[in-house]
C-alpha cells in the first residue's frame, strides 16, 4: 500500500517537471515541411514527395549572427537620386568580403536614421536550401532532414519560400543552449531590406 501511495506521488510530481532544454521548438510550419530548432540545432524538415511530383517550393533558410557589420553611410539625398548605382557598389563591396558560398543578394541592408542612409549585413551561420532546381531538371533535397549546428547565442533565422520572404525570427539563447526569447524579425525585415 505504502509503495502504491509513493508511486502515485512520484508520478505526480514527475509530470509537473519538463525539460524544456530538450524539446523541439517549431519555428515555422506548412502543409508541406515544418522548420524547428532544438538547443543549438535547427532542422528544416519538408516532404520530399512534393519535390518528386514535381510541385516543391525552393525553401531557402538563413541563419545569421544577430550583430550589424556596417559597410559605409551616404546623405539620404544622395541615395534617392543615386539608389541603384549605391546598392550595387554595396553589393560589389559586399561580395568582396564574404566568400562565394556566403554571399546572398538577400545579406546587403539599409538602415535609415539621422537623415542617413547605412549600408550594413549580418554575418550568415548557415544556408540552407531545399528543392533547388539542378540542371538536370531534378530537385536538389541534399539538406531536408539534417540538423545544423549554430552554438551562437543571438541569431535570426529567416526562411524564403520561392524567394519571397516569409518567416523571421531573433533567437536569443542561454548558457545551456536553452531559447530565452523569440522576437519577430518582420518589421525589421521589412525596414531594411532592399
């Protein structure tokens, strides 16, 4: 009887602990894949069959470190009637300091403020596409299912679907790689993209 009423009790305090450090968060979900993160892995998990059929999105996910690098400021006035010859000496600037595989038309920002224009990126963690069309007319699914390690404590992840823009969000994480805050990235996002 005695070991009966401390098995209930047991089972009862255990059900009020979780261990929320192991539990997988769901960043983004569709009917078609779902993106998630666990401590410091994120896994972007979307059906290939869709891929097979032929009726798959490209899914491109970045993974940026939630830090400004700033690449130079113009007058606000210059940059409306210089806008296009700017953004693509940014861009030029830009390429230069990130290699091939990091650069991204998506990584070069404008910051307004102080009647100023700031030309800025975020260094990219990880690039992860999934349903890139290859030469060969098939889609490229090499990074659906994998976990990506990023062990960075402040981080955005944004996801693009079909080169539209449709999630983002900052991740601030603990000593134990545990999610202390999520904050929407979308208004930033659309403040600063170009």
């Amino acid at each position: 009887m005695r070991i009966v009423f401390l098995a209930l009790i047991l089972l009862f305090i255990s059900s009020f602990t979780t261990n929320s450090i192991s539990e997988k968060e769901i960043l983004y979900k569709s009917n078609k894949g779902v993106l998630t993160i666990e401590k410091d892995f994120i896994k972007a998990n979307f059906d290939i069959n869709y891929y097979r059929r032929g009726e798959g999105d490209f899914v491109e996910i970045l993974v940026l470190l939630d830090k400004k690098n700033y690449l130079g400021s113009v007058d606000e006035q210059e940059f409306k009637s210089n806008k296009s010859f700017l953004i693509e000496n940014y861009q030029k600037e830009l390429m230069k300091k990130l290699d091939a595989f990091d650069y991204s038309k998506k990584s070069l920002r404008i910051e307004k403020k102080n009647r100023r224009c700031y030309f800025f990126y975020y260094e990219q963690l990880a690039n992860i596409d999934i349903g890139r069309l290859t030469s060969d007319g098939k889609y490229c699914v090499g990074a659906n299912n994998i976990d990506f390690q990023v062990k960075e404590k402040n981080i955005i992840v944004t996801l693009y679907i079909n080169g539209f823009y449709k999630y983002g969000e900052k991740i601030v994480k603990g000593k134990d790689d545990n999610i202390l805050s999520r904050n929407n990235f979308t208004l930033e996002h659309l403040k600063t993209t170009i």
